[in-house]
C-alpha cells in the first residue's frame, strides 16, 4: 500500500492506492508547485513483460525530461506504474485506482488491446485520457463495425501505435510480393489482437492471390505444439502466419524446425522483442515480425532517449514501444501546458475540468515527437502509418523493409 500526498491548487489532498508501483529513479522535481501524476499501465511481470517494461521506462524518461526541462512552469509530474500481466480484469481495477486518484490527469497504455477493452470506460467515465503506444486492434478506436461503419466509442482514448488493418496487410503484401510465398498456415492465440491481426492477414493474403491451406488456434500459456506442428507439416506450408505475442510463437518456430518444418514464421508487433530470439535461439533465424513505425535506432531524435535508456540500466525492451510511450506520455504533459497556459498560467483549481481539457487538448496534438509526427484523426488514430518489416538475421532483428501503409 502506498500513501500519496499531493498538494493542489485547492490545497492539500491525500489519496490511498493500491496495486501500484512508483518508480524511483525519476531525476527529481520541478520546483515544488503543484504535483500532476500520470498513470502508465502494461504488464510489468510475467508474459509480455518485455515490451510492457519498454513501455513503462520509455514514459518515466519524457516524465523525467519534462520535469528537468521545466515544461510546465510549476508543476512537477509523478509517473505511477502498474502491473496489468496482461490480464483483462486487472487492467480495469488498474484503470480504477488511476482514475480514482484526485492528482491523475492521464494514464498511458495498456499494452495488450484485449486489456484496453476493460479499461475504455472507465477513463471515459472519469474524462481522463488515455493513450496506448501499442494497441492495434482497429475496433478500439473505430468500434465493432470497424468494416463497414466506423464509429469511434471513446473520445478519450487516443493511440500512438497505427491499426492491425494496416498492419495485417502490410505484412501480407510482404509476404506474398516480397519473400514470394503463395501458401501459409495462419494461427492465432484466440486473443483480440491475435485473432484480430490473423484474420486481416488471412483475408487479405488471398485477396493478393495467396492460399491459405490451413487454419489453427493455440491457447496462451500452452507449451507444447507438437499436434500443431504435424498439422503444419502435412498442409505444404511454405510461411506459417502466427497472430499473437512472443511468449507462444517463440515455443511454436522451435517446435517447428525441431520438427523437420523449415519454413519461416511470420508475426505482428507483440513479436517484436529480443525475447523472442532468446528464448527460440537459432531456430528464429529467418523468422519475420512487423512492428508499428521505423527502428528507433534509425531516428535522430530518439538518439538521446536511446542512450538515456541504456544508461539508467532500466530493464524491458525500448524498441518495439519504448519511443511511443515516449511521445504518448508527451503529448498528455503538452496538453496539461495547454490547459495552465490558458488558464493564466495556473493549475486549474477542479481536477475535473483539467482532465477535460487534456483530452480536449491531446486530440488538438501536432508536435514532432521522438517517433515521429504526433497528432491524431478523428477516431483517436495516430496520423503516422509507418511500419516496418523485420527479420531475424544473425541473431538479431534487422529492418528488410520499410514503408507507409495504405
């Protein structure tokens, strides 16, 4: 149990969390003033904590920038960290104790999209935004007849990561017109963002002329693929098409080439971590992901949020989220600047009226961020459709193409 005590414009207010986790290598405060926390959310222990410690660390570095470079006059921001492990139901408890803190004025994450689900409403209900570096599936933002009748469910969720409906196909276009592969497996963990992913994939790789010769599911947490490896085997697969995170796929592409089945495995962005290849060892050697943007390391901007990571020791892998995160929890403190700004240059006094002009002011974005440009369409969208296919080379994920989804 943690006791926060945090002192407002209105004047002193204590709140009681619980679940939560502050960070304590932040590099200080601003000045004293007003104390504004943001909320950050992913799984922190257990499967997909990688990417989920990646994204928290990546918002406790523009956390600690912003304070340091006294982006808001007065006000010095707190991050408070939670662990969802990638379960539904503690994403929404999560999502209630942020919301229920009287300091909070916006949380970025959760990394899994079946998580964000749980945790829409309850931000929508408090007015607070919330902002997921990673979320791709397309019915978040768009809602359920995403296909056929776009309507966006929540005014306050907003993304930096681009949708599965880009992601999907541009994979498939890879797949079929780059590595040439004109019959794939396609299997999906069941989950909203696997089964989701899977299923543009699969629709669209036969739109390009493609085969899908066979289909299959696999439960998260299951360690032992063999019946599915026989499956994949007796199709005459040439690509295996996997929707879902890297704690399963890394068992599945060793099963695999263990045996006898030397064809690669191809994946979306819950992939995307050196997990992956630690855990398959030479087995991934070939194997692809797609992953939201252009390699971190490739962008100027983000050299020194690269070299910040690296120095602090902090654990989790920057490269898939940690840049996102980056410019999420950015844009939610640019949007706080904006609400003092317009307020004469003071905190407003109702912490429901601030959280009701971040959100106002988050959807108003339009800066260049350390991944790029960030602003957003009118469903919450990022703007940037970049997206980039790596493959395992060396031992190592290599950037083999680039583009702008369409």
């Amino acid at each position: 149990m943690v006791i926060l005590t945090s002192v407002m414009a209105t004047g002193a207010l204590t709140l009681t969390a619980c679940g939560s986790r502050d960070d304590k290598g932040g590099d200080g405060d601003n000045g004293g003033g007003t104390t504004l926390t943001i909320g950050v959310d992913a799984p922190l222990s257990g499967e997909n904590s990688t990417t989920g410690l990646g994204i928290q660390y990546g918002a406790q570095i523009a956390v600690d920038d912003a304070n340091k470079n006294k982006l808001v006059p007065g006000v010095t921001f707190k991050l408070k960290a939670f662990d969802d492990k990638a379960q539904p139901a503690t994403g929404q408890s999560n999502a209630t104790a942020i919301t229920g803190d009287k300091t909070a004025v916006g949380a970025v994450g959760p990394l899994n999209s079946g998580v964000a689900q749980s945790m829409q409403q309850v931000f929508a209900s408090a007015n607070m935004v919330e902002i997921s570096p990673s979320n791709t599936n397309p019915a978040l933002t768009q809602g359920k007849d995403w296909q056929t009748a776009k309507k966006r469910p929540y005014k306050t969720y907003f993304r930096t990561a681009t949708t599965d409906e880009l992601q999907g196909s541009f994979a498939a276009d890879y797949a079929y017109n780059g590595l040439k592969k004109k019959k794939v497996f396609v299997v999906d963990d069941k989950q909203t963002y696997g089964a989701g992913l899977a299923k543009i994939f699969n629709e669209q790789f036969k739109k390009l002329g493609g085969t899908v010769v066979g289909t299959d599911h696999v439960n998260t947490g299951d360690k032992d693929f063999g019946s599915l490896v026989t499956k994949i085997k007796t199709s005459g697969a040439d690509l295996l098409y996997y929707g879902g995170q890297y704690d399963e796929s890394s068992l599945i592409t060793k099963q695999m080439k263990d045996g006898g089945v030397k064809i690669p495995l191809f994946g979306g962005d819950g992939m995307f971590a050196s997990t992956y290849i630690e855990t398959a060892g030479a087995a991934s050697e070939g194997d692809l992901a797609t992953a939201v943007g252009v390699p971190a390391d490739t962008l100027p901007a983000a050299k020194t949020f690269i070299e910040t990571y690296k120095s602090k020791g902090y654990k989790g892998d920057y490269g898939a989220y940690g840049a996102y995160s980056y410019d999420a929890t950015t844009a939610i403190i640019k949007a706080v600047k904006a609400a003092v700004d317009a307020n004469g240059g003071k905190v407003p006094s109702d912490i429901n009226a601030l959280r009701s002009s971040v959100v106002d002011g988050v959807q108003k974005s339009d800066f260049e961020g350390i991944s790029g440009k960030v602003s957003f369409d009118q469903y919450g969208d990022t703007t940037n459709k970049q997206l980039t296919v790596y493959q395992v080379t060396k031992g190592a994920w290599k950037a083999v193409k680039t583009g702008t989804a369409s």
